[in-house]
C-alpha cells in the first residue's frame, strides 16, 4: 500500500511555543490530506482538510489560527500549533487518500502519528 | 453529520475463537467503508476497504461485510491469536473520513 511518514514522531515543549509537524506522501500525490487528532482512549476527529494549492476546511470548533496548515507540495502538508498549551497535548495523525491499487474512491493512508505534550 | 457507532466497546476473547465486531452508521450515503487496527500509542494500520457497491472483502482471517441500506459493517475475525489484541476502527466516508469510536480487543492466551 501507500507510505504516509510525520515526523516528528514525538515531540515535547513548553506552554506558549510553537510545533510543526510534518506529513508526506511517500509514493504518491496527495493533492488532499487530513489533519486528525485522538486523546486517550477515544477515536480520532478529523480537525481539517488539507488542500495543495488553497486554504485548508477546518471543522466547527478548530481555531484556524492556532492550528496553522500550509500544503506547500503536492506530497507534503504541515499542521502548525501556535502558542500550544496543555490542553493541546495529543496525538495528531495525518492521513492522504489515493486511487492507487484501483480503488474506485479513495483509500485513507495514515502516517504512523505525532504525540504532542505540552509542559 | 454522519455518527459511527461501534459495538462492543470492548471484547475479551480466549485465544482461537471466533468473533464479531460491529460498526454503524447513521448516513447510508457512503463511498467506501474502511477497518483500520490500531496498537497502543501507534498510528492507523489499514485491514479492509469495502467500496459502496461491494457486500465483502476478504483478508486472510479477516472478513469483512457491508450492508449501505441499513448502515451496518461487521469484521470477523477467525481463530482469534494474541497478536490480534489492539483497537479495531470503523470509517466511513468517502475523501472524507469519520471514525467511529472503536472496539478494543483482548486475545488472552
């Protein structure tokens, strides 16, 4: 199947800094990529939609301003958390569709996840 | 706004046996469906997409099912082993995805 990679894979700071994390597709083009965050013991929601080229769809309640993203590549998307505060600790996946191996609609590829904590 | 709903919310099973997860959703309007498993503190790994015109894949022991009309997705998964035991994820969607809150596994040698 396809590769999606983040990094970094861990990553610890203090209240009030900045985090980047990366995603990319290894083996294919992703001109859409989705940003999910999961706190302990619950599922992932989907935080918003990456898109090459134009600005990413955040779902209701995500502040746009605080989680930055930026799709500068057709294989790269990155989430920026500005000013992170506890309460921003989780874990961030992201995930690329591809038609890659004839599916009809898109199959989710996810990277292997980013634990944030913040101090 | 599509609700996925996964049913037992967890399950501990002895090693060898046979079970059932369960997956609803309430928007029968899907392109694909998709089981993910999922270790401790780890990423997504993919086991099955179902398109929406598809009733099954196969996968090894694994097998899972799709009925769109009533919003329903089984995964079976046969001769249970330890390895088996991680949390087991539905989505539904289409470019994109909501998950639902998944079955968490125990294969107890």
């Amino acid at each position: 199947g396809a590769v999606v990679s983040q990094h970094p894979s861990r990553v610890i700071c203090k209240s009030g800094t900045s985090v980047k994390i990366e995603c990319r597709s290894l083996d294919f083009q992703a001109t859409t990529m989705f940003w999910y965050r999961q706190f302990p013991k619950q599922s992932l929601m989907l935080m918003a939609t990456s898109n090459e080229g134009s600005k990413a769809t955040y779902e209701q309640g995500v502040e746009k301003d605080k989680f930055l993203i930026n799709h500068a590549s057709l294989t790269l998307s990155t989430l920026t958390v500005t000013s992170a505060h506890p309460e921003d600790s989780s874990f961030y996946i992201c995930s690329a569709p591809t038609t890659r191996g004839g599916s009809l609609y898109n199959e989710q590829f996810f990277g292997p996840g980013t634990r944030l904590t913040v101090l | 706004k599509q609700e996925v709903t996964q049913i037992p919310a967890a399950l501990s099973v002895p090693e060898g046996e046979n079970l059932v997860l369960n997956c609803s959703f309430t928007d029968s309007a899907i392109y694909n469906l998709q089981w993910f498993r999922q270790d401790p503190g780890k990423g997504l790994t993919s086991l099955l997409l179902i398109q929406s015109s598809q009733r099954e894949q196969t996968s090894g022991r694994l097998n899972a099912s799709l009925d769109k009309s009533s919003g329903r997705s089984t995964l079976y998964i046969a001769a249970s082993q330890p390895g088996d035991s991680a949390t087991y994820l539905c989505a539904v969607g289409g470019n994109q995805f909501y998950f639902g809150t998944g079955t968490s596994l125990t294969v107890i040698p």
